[in-house]
C-alpha cells in the first residue's frame, strides 16, 4: 500500500476504502517461489517433524510471492537444543536484546528485506517447544534473548494465515519494520503461566491488519510496540495505519490488547473493532514511563466485550525497565486522543486505573456508552489524567467526566487514513 493509505493500489490491487471496511487483502499474482529449506528442513508432511530455523533474506529480485505452506494436520516442531536457533544482532530500535544485553536467538521462521511472502497452511501447526526456554528464563540461565515463532524485519506485504502456533518460547509473531502485514485465521496457544508469550506484537509496522484470531497465551494478546526508549526515539519509526477486528482470546496473567511498553518510536492512528476478552487479568492495557518519549495518539476502540476480567482499563505511566544508563529520563511520552465507545463487561474487579505523570498527563481520554458490571468498591482509580466521558456505568473519575465536546476532533468514533476525525 504504497503512501501508507487505506484505499490505494499495490501492483493493480484494490486495497481496502475505509478503516472498517474488509482489511487489506493480498493475491496471488504469480507462481509462488517456494523457499529452498523449507520444502527440505520442514517439509509439510503429515505428522509431527522437527523444524530446523530456516530464513529468507533479501528476496527482493524473486517475481511473485515467496510462499511457505503447511499441509493439513502438519505439526512442525521447533528443536529443544537452544544450540540449532542462531544468535542474531539486536535490532537498533531496542539496543540490546529484549532481555539481556547483546544479541538475542533468531526467530524458528525468519525473514528479513522481503516482499510478497505468505506463511500459510490449512490448520497445520508450528510448536516452539517451549517449556524448555521458560525453564531457562525462570532459572536464570538464558544466555541471550528467546527466539520467536516468526519475526519478519523491513519487509513489505506479508500474510499469515490459516495456522496454529503452540508453545512459543517467546513472543510469537513479531513483525518489525514492516508494511502491509496481514494477519488472520491464527490460533496462537500457550500455557498460561509461560512467560511473555505475547500472541501478535507489531513493531515499528505501518498499514497492519489484524483480523479473526483466537489466543489463549502466558502474555498480551497484541501488544502494539515502536522501539526501547532512546535507540527506539533515535529510530524513529512509529507503529501507525493498525486495524484490530474479531479477535477473541484469553490470558489469565496479561491482556487483550496493549500498547506498549517499547513504544518510544510513537504509536498512532489504531482502529480495533469487535474484540472479547475473557478470563484475564487485563482488558486494555497502556504502559510507558519517564525515559520512553514517543507517543500514544489517535486511537480508537468500540464494539469491545469482556467477562471475568480484573481490571477493564489499566493505564500507566510508571511501567517498566530500560535498556541502559543511556536513556532520557526527560524523555517524556504523550499519551492523548484515546477513544472508547460501546464497551460491555461482566465480572469486572476494577473498572479502571488510569495514572499518567504529573509532568506529561494523559490527555483527551474518551469514554463512551460503556457498561461495566463492577464489584469493587472503588471502580476507578485516577490520576495525572484529563478526559471526557458520556453514558459510562459505573461512574468514572471527577478528571474523566467532562462532557464528550461536539468537536469529533477531540473524540472521534475513529480516524479516517487522511487524518480526518469522524
């Protein structure tokens, strides 16, 4: 989608009109290339195979689509010898690996500086075999950053489709530097208590559709990210142009969907429609802090439903480690220009906890038409915060009730790709 705009054409291809249309959709135009190693190393025969990490890069001059697919009732499993997933660099917006100091283990699936490429399968399933890197991880004997199941870095048009993914030894699908990523009919399953398998987590991506998923993991659902506090301010690339629709999950130790805590590139102008989050600890979740910078703007959520959930709204500016001694603690986020309309929950603990910083309050918090069944006695938590609400059971805070202005400007029912307010 080149201009980075919903409703432009890619090689002769309508993509979609309207944030709330049909998500972005790529074709077939040509005969796929199937990528070498993968038809040898984790080739798609029925019944479980191991699956060596295999990765392309730099199939710019390939015509058509780099295509992997899984047959039906294929399971491939990734290797339990930590010493077959290969070290990798640090990508620059995070300095250092996510969670040790020098590089970290490359994705089972990794692709970087690619185009047109479909990872595909008709119900087949990718295992990281993770337990063993969550035993590492709670042992302290990790010596660099877990692998993903796929990471796909500064590439253009990507689906991922029609897959399980089980047991991810870290986050799971992860594209970062990226444009037009389409994503849908994943079913990402993990055991709850293993730690920060993150379902889907854009980074640093443009023009991202995210549609149709159900997870059951250890971390968020979808965590929106854009870089680690000043190598992710130096990068400068914003996660922005994201729709989020019918996704359906669980986890019981995280939420459903979050924006952050790497979000110093600055986040921006996300639409998430039709989500339900059920058992879990969180339902939409902000975290930053002092050092991170960037920005959270621009976004707007509605047709949201959650059950057994403990706190609905968890906002917080005081979240987090940092990659060094290097970083600004004057670096500041700004938070503004949230919306959240035609909300619905049952089985709520809290209905929000919202904590900006003093220096940097969150601004322009929008809430409307939403009903939450509460059963603490304190159902909101405020502070460092400033906002509007119409129609919201129970009542919010005294620094969210300002009546919601006439100016949709101010509190959209969403951004259109040009910027306006609707």
């Amino acid at each position: 989608m080149s201009g980075g705009k919903w409703g432009t054409k890619q090689n002769g291809r309508e993509a979609q009109r309207s944030p709330l249309d049909s998500c972005y959709s790529l074709h077939c135009i040509a005969v796929p290339f199937i990528v070498s190693g993968f038809e040898e190393a984790a080739s798609c025969r029925r019944g479980a195979s191991r699956l060596q990490n295999f990765s392309v890069f730099d199939q710019r001059s390939t015509t058509g689509l780099t295509h992997s697919r899984c047959d039906p009732q294929t399971r491939q499993m990734g290797r339990l010898d930590s010493t077959h997933w290969p070290v990798i660099d640090a990508l620059p917006s995070y300095g250092r690996g996510r969670e040790l100091p020098g590089g970290r283990h490359s994705g089972l699936i990794t692709a970087f500086n690619v185009t047109d490429v479909v990872i595909t399968g008709e119900n087949g399933t990718i295992d990281g075999q993770g337990a063993v890197w969550w035993d590492s991880y709670h042992n302290h004997t990790l010596k660099y950053t877990r692998p993903h199941l796929i990471e796909v870095m500064s590439s253009t048009d990507i689906v991922i489709s029609n897959l399980t993914f089980l047991n991810s030894p870290f986050w799971n699908i992860h594209p970062v530097y990226c444009s037009n990523v389409h994503i849908h009919n994943v079913t990402i399953l993990a055991p709850s208590h293993s730690p920060n398998t993150d379902g889907i987590d854009p980074d640093s991506s443009n023009d991202v559709c995210i549609e149709d998923c159900y997870m059951s993991i250890g971390d968020d659902l979808i965590s929106i990210k854009s870089g680690w506090d000043q190598y992710g301010i130096s990068f400068g690339r914003p996660s922005s142009n994201i729709i989020i629709r019918r996704v359906t999950g669980e986890t019981p130790t995280s939420a459903g969907l979050a924006f952050g805590s790497e979000m110093s590139g600055g986040i921006t102008d996300v639409h998430v429609e039709n989500l339900h989050v059920y058992n879990s600890r969180l339902g939409i979740r902000l975290k930053t802090a002092p050092g991170r910078g960037g920005f959270v703007k621009n976004v707007v959520i509605s047709n949201m439903t959650m059950k057994n959930v403990q706190i609905a709204f968890d906002f917080t500016g005081s979240y987090g480690d940092h990659p060094d001694d290097g970083y600004d603690p004057s670096a500041l986020p700004d938070v503004y220009k949230l919306s959240f309309n035609d909300i619905v929950g049952d089985g709520i603990m809290i209905a929000g906890s919202i904590e900006g910083i003093q220096e940097a309050p969150f601004r322009a918090i929008c809430l409307s038409n939403i009903y939450l069944n509460v059963t603490s006695e304190s159902p909101w938590n405020c502070s460092n915060v400033n906002g509007f609400s119409e129609s919201v059971y129970p009542q919010p805070c005294a620094e969210l009730q300002s009546p919601i202005p006439n100016d949709s400007s101010v509190c959209p029912s969403y951004f259109t790709s040009s910027g306006e307010y609707l």
